[in-house]
C-alpha cells in the first residue's frame, strides 16, 4: 500500500481546520509541529512530504534542506521566499512554492496609504494638532499638488502594478524601474527609466522588490544622494531593501524630505532606534498585507499548491520552476480546474 502524503506545517500560528479538511479529503495527513531552529526541524520533518512555512524567519537553510529526505515541496504562506535556501532545494530537487498573489490588494492599498500619507503630511498634521496647535502647519512647509508630482516604482510586479492601477486617478506622472522586465515592456501609463533617473526625478518613490542578494541595501547612501530633498520614500517590501544607517542619515541631513516605512531591517524595531523619534517618519508595524481576507486567500492558494503536487502538477506559483522534481511533474496549466 503507498503510504499516505504526510504534509507538515513547522510554524503552527492559527487553527488549522480549514487545512485539515481539505487535506484529509485528498487522503494527505496535516501534522502541526512547531519547530524553532534548525535542529527541531529537520528532526519535525523527517518524513515531511511536504513542508509548510508561514515565518519570515523561519530558517529553512541549506542545511535543513539536505536533511529532509522525503520532501518534494516547500510551500509558503506568504509571498517573500528570502529564508529558503532556493539554491539547496534546486539543488535537492524540492519545489519551492509561495503564495504569490494573496496580499496584492492589500499591500498595494498600504503602500497608497503610505503615499498619500506622505504627500498629504496627514500623520505630521495629525501630530501638529494632538499638541494643541491649529494655524500655522504649512507655514514654511508647503504642500503640492498631488497631480504635479512623480511617482517611481523600484520594481514593477504584481503589487507595483495594483499600485499603478489605484494611483492613475490622481493624474501624476509615473515611472518605473525594474532590470527583469523583458526588453522593450511596456506598462500603460507608466515610463520605464534607469533606477538613477527615478530616484533623481522622483518626488515619492515606492519599494516593490523582493529581498535578494541583489536588493539588499539597494537604497544606499549614493541612491539617496540622488534624490530630491523634497523626495519622500515608502517601502512595503522587505525591510534591508533598504540600507537603514543610510536612510537615517539622509532623514537626519535632510538629503530627503522624508519615508513611510512598513518594513525595517529589524523587526520588531528596537526601542532605541532613531526612527521612532523622527517626525518626518511613518512607521507601521510590518501589516501591509494583513487582512482576514488575505489570510483566507493564502490559506487557499497553499492548499492549492499542494493538491497539484500531490496529483502530480506544478503548483500554481513556483519560486524555483527549473528545478528537476524528485517525482515528475505536468505543467500546471493542465491541472483540471474545477
């Protein structure tokens, strides 16, 4: 008898029964084991098919995937994939997948909050009155006409691209810059331009990139020499993105205006760090994705994901699509829809 799909989920946040039940009608246990280090998961996941990752930190290393023997797919309830070793599972045949489309509506709606936060100075207005002042904010402050500025894009994906859509009808002009868009692409709307045109020629520019070796620090020191002092940045990607002693200066020596910032490098932001005390800063706690609506699409496309493993299919959304699966997979473009 072929033993049973056994499907382990290493961080174990919520309830599970949703998961449980579309799993155990498709014949798939669901073990929940919550594991913390590298040991504990590799000893979890001994006879893990399937491994499910939720944590931004959980350390799906080289080093656990060389010891899971029986894993043929690693699914993500998330989008950013940067603590999985792609490299070792490619290299392992372990089909990486993520939960690619989930929070589009979500973060592309915070990273325009954020925008027109700055823009529109509301938390530094908000501020100004909760101390008991009225008159006399814009007074060597001048605000702009939202439809007078531009907007640049590092990074044209999924949530650059709702970010776009929800930004057209404040009529600004829109730029983008991103080194894997196929030559020649073309975005309605939107200029493509070298990411040194951008940050010079920007008066708000908006983090979209995943956190790779070549994103990381991407905004540094130089890139913020760049830019306008009336510039203001927002990210609502991954926090090392940006470089954050970079952009501390920048605040400090006022080389820019200001930021909105969801993400940082370290999170939770420590207590001591000087951005909590920088009034030209906004700070979210990480949530840009968060809804119980996106929840339910990740818990869904997860699932997904691993039904089509499990049938034999590409999942819907693989992060590493040249690996060479440890048991053969059809495109998923053949998976029977329902």
């Amino acid at each position: 008898m072929t033993p049973r799909l056994k499907v382990v989920n290493i961080d174990c946040n919520f309830d599970y029964t949703y998961e449980r039940t579309r799993l155990a009608a498709l014949g798939i246990d669901l073990v929940e084991k919550k594991a913390v280090g590298e040991d504990e998961i590799i000893a979890a996941c001994q006879e893990a098919d399937v491994v499910l990752v939720e944590g931004a930190k959980t350390p799906m290393t080289a080093r656990v995937i060389d010891a899971l023997p029986r894993t043929r797919l690693i699914a993500k309830y998330a989008v950013g994939v940067d603590n999985v070793d792609l490299p070792a599972a490619t290299r392992r045949g372990i089909v990486v997948a993520n939960a690619a489309d989930y929070c589009t509506e979500e973060v592309s709606d915070h990273a325009v909050a954020l925008l027109l936060g700055c823009a529109r100075r509301v938390v530094s207005m908000d501020r100004f009155v909760h101390a008991g002042n009225w008159s006399g904010y814009s007074k060597g402050r001048p605000l702009r006409r939202i439809n007078q500025l531009t907007l640049g894009l590092v990074g044209l994906g999924r949530i650059a691209r709702a970010t776009v859509r929800k930004m057209a009808g404040f009529r600004l002009r829109m730029q983008a810059s991103d080194p894997y868009l196929p030559p020649g692409a073309i975005e309605p709307g939107v200029e493509i331009v070298p990411l040194e045109q951008l940050l010079r020629e920007s008066d708000l520019v908006s983090v979209h990139v995943p956190l790779t070796a070549e994103t990381r620090g991407l905004l540094n020191e130089a890139a913020f020499r760049l830019m306008k002092p009336t510039a203001y940045v927002v990210n609502t990607s991954r926090g090392p993105v940006i470089d954050e002693e970079s952009i501390i200066r920048a605040l400090r020596e006022k080389w820019i205006a200001g930021a909105a910032l969801d993400v940082v490098t370290e999170e939770p932001l420590p207590a001591s760090s000087p951005l909590r005390e920088m009034d030209q800063v906004i700070l979210t706690p990480h949530c840009g994705a968060e809804s119980s609506d996106s929840l339910q699409h990740a818990r869904r496309t997860v699932i997904d994901t691993v039904e089509a493993v499990a049938k034999g299919y590409w999942p819907p959304y693989p992060v590493n699509p040249k690996a060479a699966p440890r048991l053969p997979l059809k495109p998923w473009s053949e998976f029977p829809q329902s």
